[in-house]
C-alpha cells in the first residue's frame, strides 16, 4: 500500500514539476516575441552588462595573473600609474605628471583626491608598497617584469620617484600592466593578501561583489569613482568553457558580449537577429618555429627561404581562416611600438623558386622533415598545419606531421624538444617590439631555433637600453629585417579575434583584448 | 553488524592508499604543469625558477611521500592553478554536484522503473519494442551531443531553459535530464529484466490464480522483490553519474566537482586531481556500504555478520 502512495505522490511531483517549468517559458517566450514586434530590434533596458569569457579568473591578485581572462576584471577594479587608450596609446591613470630626471630616474606626481573603494586616499604609499611588493616577490608571475625597476622613492604624499636599474625604455609599459596595479596598502596590512583576495578592493569604476569560482564575477558601480561617471549599474563576467553554450547565452540574450567565438559559430552569430559577429586584431602572431641547429635540414638557408616561399600565407587565411587573419613577416605586428609596416600585410610565395632553391642546397629529390602543431590550442591550428603539410608537400618536402594535444604540446615546445619545424602562437603582453624580438638574442634562442646573429644580439642590447624613441624604433626595423631575410622563424598571420556582441551594446575591440567596461555603451 | 561496519570501513584505508598511488603516478606522468601555467612566451628562465618554487624538481619518491605525510593530515597541497588549499575547493564543489546528481538520479528512477515494470508486463509487444529500443537509443546518445541538442532545442530555439549556470530550479532541468538520460537508459533495461525474472516465479502465479488483481500482484508482489536488484543497479549507475557529470557540468557550465576536476587535468594541476578523485572514491564507498546496509531494512533474509 505504502508504495502505492509513494507512486502516486511522486507522479504527481512530476506533472506539478513540468507543469510550473513549461508555465514559466510561455512567458518567456511570448514576452520575447512581444519585445520583437513592437521595436524590430533588440534594446537594452537596464544597465548591467554580461559577458561570458572561455574561462574563469584564477586569482583575485592583480600581481599574479598573467591572463588575458583575469586583467579584464582586475583593469576595471584596480588603477595603474598609466594605461592605454583604445588606440594602444599609453595615457596616464593615476599620474597627474611625469618627468624623467635622469636616465634611470622618474619622478611621477600623483592625481589627487583619488580614493580606494573602502574611502581611503590612494597615496604615494600605495603605490610604493604595490610596486616593491612585485619588484620583490619572485613567486608573483608578474615578477619578471619588473626586475629592472630597483627602487621606489616617496617624496611626499602625491609625489615619488622610480629608480631603475639602467635606462629602461619600457618603463611605462610595465606601469601600464596589471602587475602595476596600485594596492591598498592600509588595507593589506590589516587583512593580509589572503583577506584581499576575498573581498579585494582597488580604486577603478567598479567595485567587487563576489566571485563564484567557474561561475561568475560580479561588480557593481563605484559612486565616488575619480573619473567619468561608470556606465553600467553591474558587469557580471561570467565563465563558460564550452564554445557552443557561450554561443547559446549570448542568442538568448543571456550574455551582452562572448569572447572567443569558434569558426563553426560565426554563422550562428552573425544570422541570428539582435547579434553580430566583431572581429578584432589580436598581438598573437602564428609562425614556425625553424631549428638551425647544426646538423638539422633546416640549418640551411635555402631550405628555410623554401619552406617560407612553399606557404602562401594569403591562402590559408583566405581558405582555413575565413579571412580571420593578416599575413606577416615579422612577429611585431602593426599597433605594437616597433613594428615595421613593410613586414605587415605581407607574405612571399613563389614555389616555382622554392623548388629551385631545394635544388640549389641539393635536397632536389625531396627530403623529410617533422612539423610539429597543436591542435585546440589556436583556432584552427591542426587544420592550418595540415595545409601547410600540403603546400611544402608540393615542392616535395614530406612533412611528417605531428599533432598534439594542448598540454602536451607546450611541454615540448617549453623543453625545447621541437624538431625542424614547430607550430606556435606568440603573444606580446608590453605591446612593445622588445618582448617579441628577445627571440632572436643568442641567449634565448639556445636549444630552440638556434638562431646566432652575433650582430642582431648587440642591436637588440643596444635597443633594449635605448631612450631615443625613433632611434629604438629603427633598430627593432633593422632587426626584423635581418630576422625576414633569415628566417629563424617562419611566420605565417596575425590571429585574430572574434566576439559575440548583442546588437543592444557598441562594443570595439581593443590590440591588447582587454574589455574596459565604460568603452562599451548601450546603443 | 556493528562488526560488519567497522570491518568495511577499515577496508577503505588500503583502498584509498591504492587510489592515491594510482592517481599520483599517473598525474606524475601526465607531464608538466609549470609549461600551462606560464605564457607560451615565457622563458626557460621563468619556467624554471616557477618549477624550483613548487619543489616539482625533486625526485619522484620523495613528491609521493611528501603528498602522504600531507594528506594524512588533510592536506593535499596548493592548487598551483589557484593557490589555494586544494581540498576546500573540491569541498566547495560538493553541493552543487550533489545537487545535480540527486536529481538526475531522480530523473532517472522515475522514467525507468515505471518503463521498466511497463515493458516487462508487455513483454513481445510493441510497447515492450518501443521502451527497449528507446533505452538502447538512450544509451547510444553521448552526453555532451545530447547536452548540446537539448540547450539548442529548448534553450535557444524555444526559450523555455536558461542555456547554462547554476541559481534557479530552472537551471537544473537540462543539465538533470541530460545526465539522467543515459542513466535511466540503462536502469530501464536492468529493471525490465529483473522484473521478467521476478514475474516467472512460482509465488506470482499463486497470487494470480488466487484472483488477486493483476496490479496489484504487479506492484505489491513482483516489484517488492524486484527491489533489492535494482538498488543494486541504482548504486551501480553512481560511477556513470562521476563520468557523465563531469560532461555534463562542462557543457552547461554547472560549478561542480566534474568542471572543476576537467579543469584540473587540463592544467595539470595535480593537487586538485588528487583531492577530487580521493573525495569521489570515499562517496562510492560509503554509497556502496550504505547499499549493503538497506539491504537488510528490505529484506530481512538477509544479514551480515
């Protein structure tokens, strides 16, 4: 009998079950259908945004994130000394003025009356406390940035100097990054870090309200922000790994803006009606990566500039890409300081001369090479490799390809494992031509490419301690000149990257991939 | 019985020790986590300095035994991905995966045991056709495809679901039918036959021939003692609920030990690998035990001594 009961009761929990859920979608659908009919288009009625990124912040510590993923929280939540326009120029944050003293002295004089989101001021100690603290501390992965800063003097509350260890041209790159977030060091002190990181507190238009690990960061409005009044009421960033139900929250309106958005989808974005699909450039530059090493194939120059004139750059944007992409031949591309317009936009392809050049280094009856690529690193990136496999195939290279997975590849890419030939992505987190060409030093190119161009290496010290904008400019020109003519690397596009936007938000996209909140606005 | 209890959870020690070897060697292998935590363009410099601090040079040995002396107190180290104490994060997990799995199981028990005794009872026939093909059809759909037609179907096409989080009851009823699909596909084959079985005895013809109704022979005789079988099989679905949770948590983003477990192994970061699968281990035992332990609450034929 009991279990009579028990069946019935629980037939009845199901049909009461569905009954309340599908009461709920008519609503929503007939309130969605309503909406379309009276405006034809989609509009925002609140002011809080959404987005949805591939994946969730790992930290809550401005100074130990190196991602993408985590500054576009921590840049709308904390404030630097300087920081970089839509245009990638650097404008000042914080400083009210700045003047270089000497050739290893700064001196920066604070804005006033900039308060954290607790009410304290934002002082000249802050801001000492937060750059020692990551000058200092080698276990932050912003640490490496910040090697050449030696010293931070206060001279008063609002004014302070930076003293570096030789003349470094990069200074206010570095204090543009998300390392030079300015800490509040009352605050600190009293909670200790692990106290920050629950309830962490900076001086940016917004303020923190909690972060649900691999579900959503919120943030809300700060009232007494020093700048423009903040947009938006609330910005909630939210996780979603999987690429196709990142699509799906932003049709639905779940989501204003997605990140990452996978070629398979772009139709998805762009038919649907209310979304379209932005692309944007991104610093990452594909390439491969050649070993020179003695006694490698590819140590020779023929079979590099071969290699490079077997690959018709244009093809595999055009084709694999869907146009998401821009041939190169250098790893600086345009809107990073240094780059080289000749070397943008640009590619050679010739595999009539490719074959001659195979012929010339004596490799006329074809030679076999490994290639080694990831595959769901990059977008595309198996199917890219596969192409070029076909195109160096024509000229007869036999190329044994090698696909890895992700973690598996970057493994043996970072134990310098790779072969002839290796497929990478590489990115540039200054926006400056000194962190790319670092590649080409005889220091870091050991084991790798093996590149050794003694005089390449003294351009490139010589650069890297050089205050004179244009001269330095001209000296990154020289090297990636050198670099094309070479070919260490092989380079194939620049990346870019694709959103998901709501027709209801202006949204541009920015070099560095970062999203500051108050540079999107409802239509 | 008090006995009985002690002994199986002192089985659960060399188990566990099992586990943690297994898991530690394999994560020791899977490769290096310095490489994903840095940018692709950090040096060897960098890497190594990063591979010193979280002491990953030392020798195999010596990282196995100081993960034992660590977790013997509790403490599975430091998340290198978020650098925090790995065992709080996977705890933190638990309710929401709990959440889902109860109801999925749910999901799950009531579709299969009515279509189970239903198909069982029209053995041959068309119904019976229908109920056994479907659960072959079921069992054929992999989650994460079946995940994604259902988001795409009843999310966005008719926007009746939310597509993905967690908060409301609304969110739960994708992600629950999803994972409870493929479990209930099985269940309604197991229960079907279990139910055959039972029907075939001697006892159920008595009923019948004595005019008791047929329904009630059904329900009060023949399930009665299809039970302890198909909580047998219920139990059994509890690693089919681990595996398909951690599909199922990805496609709808659904913060629970799964996401966080894929997450993990994809970053190699071995502290949490180590303390979800530890905490996964000790719910299937004591799932398991409890099983044994409502066993003899319904039948009392048997006991354990």
């Amino acid at each position: 009998m009991k279990l009579k009961y028990f069946l019935s009761g629980a037939l009845l929990a199901i049909v009461l079950f569905l009954a309340a859920c599908s009461g709920n979608g008519e609503e929503e659908v007939e309130a969605e259908s309503q909406g379309e009919e009276e405006s034809g288009e989609v509009e925002k009625d609140d002011k809080n945004l959404v987005i949805a990124q591939a994946s969730d912040l790992v930290t809550m510590d401005p100074q130990d994130s190196l991602s993408t993923t985590g500054d576009r929280f921590f840049r709308n939540l904390n404030n630097r000394l300087f920081k970089r326009n839509p245009d990638m120029e650097i404008v000042p944050d914080l400083v009210e003025s700045s003047e270089n003293i000497d050739e290893e002295t700064w001196r920066f004089k604070l804005i006033e009356g900039v308060k954290f989101h607790n009410g304290e001021d934002l002082t000249a100690e802050d801001v000492k406390f937060s750059l020692e603290r990551v000058m200092t501390d080698d276990s932050l992965k912003e640490y490496p940035y910040f090697t050449q800063l030696k010293e931070v003097n206060v001279i008063d509350d609002y004014e302070l100097e930076v003293v570096t260890d030789g003349p470094m041209p990069t200074i206010q790159h570095v204090l543009a990054k998300s390392g030079s977030g300015i800490l509040p060091k009352d605050y600190v002190e009293e909670v200790g870090m692990e106290g920050f990181m629950e309830q962490p507190i900076g001086s940016g238009p917004y303020k923190f309200v909690e972060w649900k690990i691999d579900d959503k960061v919120v943030m809300e409005r700060n009232e007494d922000y020093f700048g423009d009044e903040p947009t938006w009421d609330t910005v909630t960033i939210r996780a979603i790994n999987e690429g196709s139900t990142r699509v799906g929250e932003l049709l639905t309106g779940g989501v204003d803006l997605i990140t990452d958005v996978a070629p398979n989808e772009w139709d998805r974005v762009e038919n649907n009606e209310g979304t379209s699909l932005v692309s944007g450039e991104s610093t990452r530059v594909m390439l491969l990566m050649n070993r020179m090493t003695e006694g490698t194939i590819t140590a020779d120059p023929k079979v590099r500039e071969a290699i490079d004139l077997a690959i018709d750059q244009q093809a595999i944007v055009d084709s694999v890409l869907q146009g998401s992409g821009v041939p190169v031949r250098s790893r600086v591309p345009e809107g990073v300081h240094g780059s080289d317009p000749d070397l943008y936009d640009a590619y050679v392809h010739d595999p009539e001369r490719a074959k001659e050049l195979l012929e010339e280094a004596g490799y006329g009856d074809g030679f076999e090479l490994t290639l080694t690529s990831p595959k769901g690193r990059y977008p595309m990136d198996g199917q890219v490799a596969e192409l070029i496999a076909v195109m160096l195939g024509e000229v007869g290279i036999d190329v044994n390809l090698e696909l890895l997975e992700s973690g598996t590849f970057i493994e043996k890419y970072s134990n310098k494992d790779n072969e002839e030939l290796i497929m990478i992505g590489l990115a540039d987190g200054l926006l400056d031509a000194s962190y790319s060409l670092v590649h080409y030093s005889i220091d870091r190119a050991a084991g790798q490419t093996d590149y050794n161009n003694e005089e390449i290496d003294q351009l490139f010290k010589e650069a890297s301690r050089n205050l004179d904008k244009e001269e330095r400019v001209e000296q990154f020109k020289q090297i990636q000149q050198t670099v094309a003519e070479e070919r260490p690397h092989t380079f194939l596009y620049q990346s870019k990257v694709n959103y998901g936007v709501s027709d209801a938000i202006d949204f541009q996209p920015r070099l560095d991939e970062n999203i500051i909140f108050d540079d999107v606005s409802v239509k | 019985m008090k006995k009985y209890i002690t002994k199986r959870l002192l089985e659960i020690i060399p188990v566990l020790f099992i586990i943690t070897f297994v898991v530690f060697v394999l994560m020791y292998h899977a490769g290096d986590p310095v490489a994903m935590m840095l940018p692709d363009e950090a040096s060897q410099e960098d890497r190594e300095n990063m591979r010193e601090a979280l002491g990953l040079n030392d020798p195999f040995i010596v990282q196995y035994g100081n993960f034992l002396k660590d977790i013997s107190t509790g403490n599975f180290g430091e998340s290198i991905r978020y650098n925090t104490q790995a065992l709080p994060l996977v705890i933190e997990r638990l309710p929401a995966s709990f959440e889902l799995a109860g109801v999925a199981m749910l999901v799950a028990i009531l579709i299969s045991i009515p279509l189970g005794i239903w198909s069982a009872n029209k053995r041959n026939t068309v119904t019976d056709l229908f109920i056994t093909g479907g659960s072959v059809l079921g069992k054929a759909m992999p989650n994460f495809w079946l995940g994604i037609m259902l988001i795409l179907i009843l999310a966005v096409n008719v926007q009746i679901f939310p597509v993905s989080g967690r908060g409301t009851l609304v969110h739960l009823v994708l992600p629950a039918i999803t994972l409870g699909t493929s479990i209930a596909a099985e269940m309604t084959r197991l229960v079907r036959s279990s139910m055959l079985d039972t029907l075939g005895q001697d006892y159920i013809r008595t009923a019948s021939s004595k005019g008791v109704p047929y329904f009630k022979v059904v329900v009060s005789h023949a399930f009665r003692n299809t039970l302890i079988p198909v909580i047998t099989i219920t139990t059994l679905q509890l690693s089919i609920v681990v595996s398909g949770s951690i599909i199922t948590e990805s496609v709808f983003q659904w913060p629970g030990l799964g996401l966080l477990l894929v997450q993990a192994v994809n970053a190699r970061d071995m502290a949490v690998v180590q303390a979800a699968v530890f905490i996964i281990a000790i719910l299937v035992i004591v799932v398991n035990l409890i099983t044994d332990l409502i066993y003899v609450l319904i039948d009392p034929r048997i006991k354990y001594s």
